[in-house]
C-alpha cells in the first residue's frame, strides 16, 4: 500500500493528528485515502472532517516507525498547536469559542475512533485512550463542559494516582467546602460513567475527597 500512495497523500498520513486521527490534508488528498480505505468522513452537517481508519492508523504508525520526528498514534506531538486536553493542573490554555471548537472536534474524533476499533460502539475507551488515560478523562470532563480548576476558580484536576501507577485521580480544587467538593465530584463521576470510565470514591488521610478513575468493565 505504501507504493500505491502519492508523496501528498503519505504526508497527511504522517501529519494527521496523532490524538484523534484527524487529517488536515486538502480535500482531495483527504478524498483518496478515503478511496483506499485509509480514512473516513465523519462529522455533523456543516463540519465535516476525514478521520483514518484502523488500516490507515496501521500504516501511519509503519510510516511513522520510519520517521522518529513524527509522533505516533497516541503520543503526544511536540508541535505547540497541537490539541492538549486541560487536565486542571496548570495555567492551561486560553479559554473562548475557539478553544470550545478545539475540544468539540477532538471529542468528535475520539468518539470516531472508538467507533472504528470497537465495532460500532461508543461507550467504551479506546485503547489509545486506555494508554493514556489522564489525558482521555481530562477531554472528556472538559468536553463535557465541567470547568478546569483555576488559581480563584473552582475546578477539576486530573493527576496519575500514585498507587496504580498511570490511573487517573480526579480531585476538585478551589471549593468553598468539602461537602462542595463532594458534589461536584458526584456530577464528575455521573458524566464520566457516561463516556464508558468507572469512577470509585476515596478520601485523603486528611479528609479530602477524590476520584479513582479505570474504564469500565465491558459487558
């Protein structure tokens, strides 16, 4: 397959986001490898956009393994525009429509990209995001709406727990209480089930509530 692609159409295999699968290649380049089965369109009307499919994901990662400098799937790109989903836990990006537009699409794509691996489904992680699981549950509160912890502002913060090395834990930060901190974590854990990641209550020695997060069983 590889000899059969034109130098454009490997580019946007190489250059597609190494997150979502999302191909920012002329419409034309977008439109052939969708002919050689290596990529989809998907997307509501009026914004759609070219996603790779699992044999495109294939071989962006055998491209890839001929290209250190070009992240493979799952990793995230050294590029500064590169979608990053707000964990809570810093500065983070500037907010506004654009960066509403940015986790919409990146939730779009993740949604796609469940749905090529895993038959159809949606409920469920896909493995990518199963490899990178704080970075999953971060988009998915974020695209879920629940507002990122800020220094004077209420909010989520998702940080790999200490004890299982990589599980996301999910704290509330800035509250004006505990019992605050609860609620929210409540509605955390209520959107998160949801989006196909369990979520199990604990507390600090000090008190303080928290979220272990793992993907749920599937049934």
């Amino acid at each position: 397959m590889k000899g059969t692609l034109t130098a454009a159409q490997r580019r946007a295999l190489t250059g597609s986001d190494p997150v979502t699968g999302r191909l920012a290649a002329r419409a034309d380049v977008c439109a052939a490898l969708a002919a050689h089965g290596l990529a989809v369109r998907h997307g509501r009307s009026g914004h759609h956009g070219y996603y790779l499919t699992p044999e495109g994901l294939r071989l962006r990662a055998d491209l890839t393994a001929a290209r250190p400098d070009v992240p493979p799937p799952g990793r995230p790109a050294p590029a500064a525009d590169t979608f990053a989903a707000d964990d809570g836990t810093g500065a983070g990006p500037p907010g506004g429509p654009r960066r509403a537009a940015e986790v919409a699409t990146a939730w779009e794509g993740l949604l796609r990209i469940r749905s090529l691996l895993l038959d159809g489904s949606t409920g469920a992680p896909a493995p990518w995001e199963r490899d990178r699981p704080v970075h999953a549950v971060a988009l998915a509160l974020e695209a879920a709406g629940c507002p990122p912890a800020r220094p004077g502002s209420p909010g989520y913060a998702v940080t790999a727990a200490g004890e299982r090395e990589g599980e996301p834990r999910v704290t509330w930060r800035g509250g004006p209480d505990g019992t605050a901190a609860i609620r929210a974590l409540a509605r955390c854990a209520e959107l998160l089930g949801r989006y196909g990641w369990q979520c199990t209550e604990h507390r600090t020695r000090e008190g303080e509530p928290f979220l272990l997060v793992s993907p749920s069983r599937t049934r």
